[in-house]
C-alpha cells in the first residue's frame, strides 16, 4: 500500500497583478486584513485582487524596503536602507530619525502591542514612538550593533546584540 504526501499549490504573482519588483524582501499583514510586500523597488499593497505601488521616492527616504512590521493601530512600519516610514491606508510619511537607520534584513524591525517600533542597525538598537499628532520619540536601547529584533507578547525585546543574543 502506498502513501502519498501532500500536492501544493502555488499561484504566482507579477506584473499582471501589479507587482512590479522582482526582489521580495518581507511581508506582512495588517489589521484589514491587506497584504504588504517590501521589495528592491518600493512598498505594494495587496486588496486580495491587485497590489498598489504605496508612496515614492517623496515620502520614502529609499524605495529599497528591508523590513515591515505590522502595528495594531492598522499602520504599517516599513525599513529601508535609508530610514523609517509609517504607511497608515495609502498614506505614508517618513519618521524623523537622526541619524536615519541603515536597516538590512527582513527581521531589522518590530513593533509592539503599544505599536511602538523596535528598529535594529549596525548604529544599535531604538525604540521610536510616534504619537497619532505625529511627535515622534526616539530613544536608544544600545548603541552597541544590533541585528535582528524581535518582539515577544507581554513586551519582552530579543535582538542580535554584536556576537550573542540579548533580551530587553
């Protein structure tokens, strides 16, 4: 008797959909239920039907999307190589962050259940509040290296810190 393993199935996407880039480097989903996709080429929204370009190189410091991290206010926090953007519906304005972060990688960002965004970079590793008027608080964790974050239920912050993991 033989035993067969599960078939998958797989749709693709592309331009036809409105996906333009060709390099994916993360996703996420918010509480709509919409789909984002970061890439090489900007930031796509998907409805379930279509994907959206969302923004340009105006509100976007670099259009080369590292990481994106859902907040439970419905925005989404999007990190590129040359700093952050909070994207809330089609609407996207850059955070004020000096210096800007270089992010690289898909877990160089994450936000948490108080939609705070935890933000990691060779510069260290930031905590950035952005309050619904739009001040921003930017406070340094460390200032050590950090790569990768990521942030745990009931607020617990683990993050590369140099050669070894730390916990916040």
């Amino acid at each position: 008797e033989r035993a067969y393993g599960q078939t998958y199935s797989f749709k693709r996407y592309g331009p036809e959909h409105g996906l333009k880039a060709v390099a994916i480097n993360s996703l996420a989903q918010d509480t709509e239920g919409y789909l984002w996709v970061g890439t090489q080429s900007g930031l796509y929204r998907y409805d379930g039907a279509r994907f959206e370009l969302v923004g340009s190189l105006e509100t976007f410091p670099s259009m080369d999307v590292q990481s994106l991290a859902a907040s439970p206010d419905g925005s989404v926090w999007a990190g590129t190589r040359r700093g952050v953007v909070v994207v809330k519906g089609t609407e996207a304005r850059a955070v004020p962050l000096e210096p800007p972060p270089e992010l690289t990688g898909a877990a160089s960002l994450d936000v948490d259940e108080q939609g705070r965004a935890y933000v990691a970079s060779a510069a260290g590793l930031r905590r950035v509040n952005q309050a619904a008027s739009g001040v921003v608080r930017d406070d340094w964790i460390t200032r050590q290296p950090a790569a990768g974050v990521y942030v745990q239920g009931g607020g617990v912050v683990w993050f590369g810190c140099e050669s070894e993991l730390c916990r916040l």
